[in-house]
C-alpha cells in the first residue's frame, strides 16, 4: 500500500496533493492531450473539480500525488484501491512532456507498492502504454477500445 508521505527518486519526488492543488490540477486535466487520453474528455468545470478533489483527498482508498522535479510541479499519478488491487492513472504538465516525468514518476510510485497494480490505457495511446510497462505492468488484454496492464504483487 502506498504510504502518505513522499516518495522520491533522483529528481522526481511525490508529495500528497493538498486542496491547494487544485488550480494546477485542473489545470492539466482540461489540458486537450490530456483530456484525449481520459476515460472522461469532457471539460471539467472548477466546482465540479473541487468537489472532486475534497472527495479525493478524504477517501482512504484513493492516494493522490503530485509530482515535482526540482521543485516545480510537473505531473500527477493516483492510486485507486479495490479488489486487493491498486489502479494508477497519471497526468503530466503539458510543460514538462518529452522529458520522461511520467516514466520516472508512475515507476517511483508503483516500486513503493507491494500489492498487484493495473492500469487502463486508451487503444492508441502508445505513450501511456510504455510507462505501464516502464512500471512493470505487462498488457493483458483489450476491451471497448481500453489496453488492461496488471502487475502481479511484488515478493
């Protein structure tokens, strides 16, 4: 289970976000790459995103993280627990893609996590799907348009 506190590793660390995250996360979530890539790519109103994010920071089976390299925010990785299983998802700053954020950040937080983990990736998204792997995840099948990554636990 990933813990509450930060994870680092080299230049990428992962702090729990906090309700005064929430511009920047919106932010990146109505960015259009991002919106693209979601399950949802509707546009998200600020209300609704707040609303969002104080459900989020309150549920215990949900870790929310934003990623900093060198100090400045540069992308986002969520775990949602159910069924024994941990689901990431991710977002990068549109200023901080190309340079391996969400590679570097997805594998400090799935390396910090001992049970099984999975993640959903839209058919197409070839980019996501090379982080899953990077974080050990291995493809397992295709539905409705959605590549399902799982790593079994770890030890």
């Amino acid at each position: 289970m990933p813990q509450e506190g930060k994870c680092m590793n080299e230049t990428i660390i992962l702090r729990p976000a906090t309700i005064e995250d929430a511009d920047i996360l919106l932010e990146w979530r109505n960015d259009p790459n991002t919106r693209k890539a979601s399950h949802n790519t509707d546009e998200v109103q600020r209300d609704d995103h707040i609303s969002w994010l104080s459900r989020t920071l309150g549920n215990p089976d949900r870790r929310l993280y934003v990623a900093e390299e060198n100090g400045d925010p540069v992308g986002t990785v969520r775990t949602d627990f159910a069924g024994g299983v941990w689901e990431l998802s991710w977002t990068v700053s549109p200023k901080a893609r190309g340079r391996g954020v969400a590679k570097r950040m997805v594998a400090v937080l799935a390396n910090e996590i001992s049970e099984p983990i999975r993640a959903e990736v839209k058919t197409g998204n070839m980019v996501s799907a090379r982080i899953a792997e990077h974080a050990g995840m291995v493809f397992e099948r295709e539905t409705d348009g959605i590549l399902h990554y799982k790593r079994a636990a770890l030890g």
